[in-house]
C-alpha cells in the first residue's frame, strides 16, 4: 500500500508560499462562498462546506472572513457571483490536465488558460477527452507523529480507505467518496501520538500515469505552476509522473 511521490511534497511546498502571498485565502474564500450558495450556509448540513471552513480553520483564516463568505454565499451579504467550470487539457509529453476553476467571467478565463497552455507545451481538449482516466477521491494528509506506518495503516484499513503513501514529511490517504468521511473520522478519533489531519479534500486522482522526463518534465511543472497561479484556478490535477531527478531540482 506504501508508495512514494516527490509531487506531493511539492505540491505542499508551493501551498505555503501561496499561504504566504494570501492566495490560498482567496481560493478558500470562492470556495466557501460557492459551497454555501449551493448548499446553504449551515455547515453541518453541508458536507462541501464542511471540508472549505476545515481548510479555512487549517490554514488559520479569521472567523470573520470565514463568516463573511458564507454569507456573501447565502446572500446575506451582497459579493460576487462565480461560476464554477471544469476545463480537460494536455501538457507536455502527452500528460493530462484537469483544471477547476471559479470565475465571474468565463470569456477571460478560457482565453487566459489557453495562453498559458499554449505557450507551455500543452493545449485544452474537449470535455471527456482526458477525465475518463481519473476518479473523484478523498485525499486526506495526516502529519507524522511517533506512531508507525503500520498504526495509522490499521486505523484506516479498518475504516475502509483505499490507499496511502509516504511522502517524505507526511501521508497521503486516499479514499472513495463514500468512505472519505468515515476515513477522515477514524483518524480524527484514533489515539495516535502526533496523527493530526493537515488537510482533507476531494479530488482527481489518475487511475494510470504519463512518465515524462527530461525537458518535457520541466516545462510540465511549469505548466502546472502558472496555472495553479491564476487567479480563476482552484485546483489543478494531472497524471504526470515527473522524473525524480526534476523533482528533486524544483524542489
């Protein structure tokens, strides 16, 4: 079940410098607004909700911010209104891309990822042409403590996830959407030394990878960089499997 992927560890590297420069407040912030507007403002009754304000709180966003954006969400406070749109693309080497996005213009989005595809080795594709390969999952980050790979492998075998992974400073739980909750209870409630969630989100994950390498696998993390960096972007999923010498170097 164990498996090792330097992406992740990057991948968290570049949230804390997003942290830092505030533009993981602004995703959560849509994210939240977007959830309440959907679901309404009640956090227990709404499952989505729940996950952004426990990635609001994670990332120590103020009460008041958390609470305006319900609002703004439930129309109690006037905000922006921001459509959410699922675009399908490639990258270079022929990896796949799913790219989340929350916008209040549509037109400027598409023509601006276009641009960052394009000049990156990558181009959209129609929808259907690359999310055939990925399935939504419940990924959940649980930090290392003094317990061992076994203590944390039997409390979430025995709640039903279907995977994890060592990734360096942490690991990385997947589950399927029905047992993600269960998962992410179990370890909430587990008496391991140090099993504290990080984070816990729904996701892309690919069922099978593109191994790229070389030059291909530089502009791939770039690519996936710039994009992530839009200011419409949530999330940006692919199934690259980036050569561990490149890893190391961007990391």
């Amino acid at each position: 079940m164990s498996g090792h992927s330097k992406w992740s560890t990057i991948k968290r590297k570049k949230g804390a410098i997003d942290a830092a420069r505030g533009k993981v407040f602004t995703k959560i912030i849509k994210e939240i607004t977007v959830a309440a507007r959907i679901g309404g403002g009640d956090v227990e009754a709404n499952p989505r909700l729940r996950l952004a304000v426990n990635s609001a709180k994670s990332n120590n966003m103020p009460a008041d911010n958390i609470t305006r954006a319900i609002k703004k969400g439930t129309g109690e406070l006037e905000g922006v209104s921001y459509d959410e749109i699922t675009y399908e693309g490639y990258g270079p080497g022929g990896v796949a891309l799913i790219i989340e996005s929350m916008t209040d213009n549509k037109n400027r989005t598409v023509a601006e990822l276009r641009h960052l595809l394009s000049r990156n080795g990558g181009n959209l594709a129609e929808s259907g042409a690359v999310s055939w390969n990925f399935e939504r999952k419940g990924v959940i980050t649980v930090a290392k403590g003094t317990y061992t790979e076994d203590d944390l492998m039997n409390v979430i075998l025995d709640a039903g996830a279907d995977d994890m992974t060592d990734e360096d400073e942490f690991y990385e739980v997947t589950a399927s959407l029905e047992n993600f909750e269960t998962v992410r209870k179990a370890i909430e409630a587990s008496t391991l030394a140090g099993a504290k969630i990080e984070a816990a989100s729904l996701q892309y994950v690919p069922k099978t990878t593109t191994k790229v390498e070389g030059k291909d696998a530089e502009t791939a993390i770039k690519l996936i960089s710039v994009i992530e960096d839009n200011d419409d972007v949530q999330n940006v999923y692919s199934n690259a499997d980036i050569d561990e010498k490149v890893m190391e170097e961007f990391g």
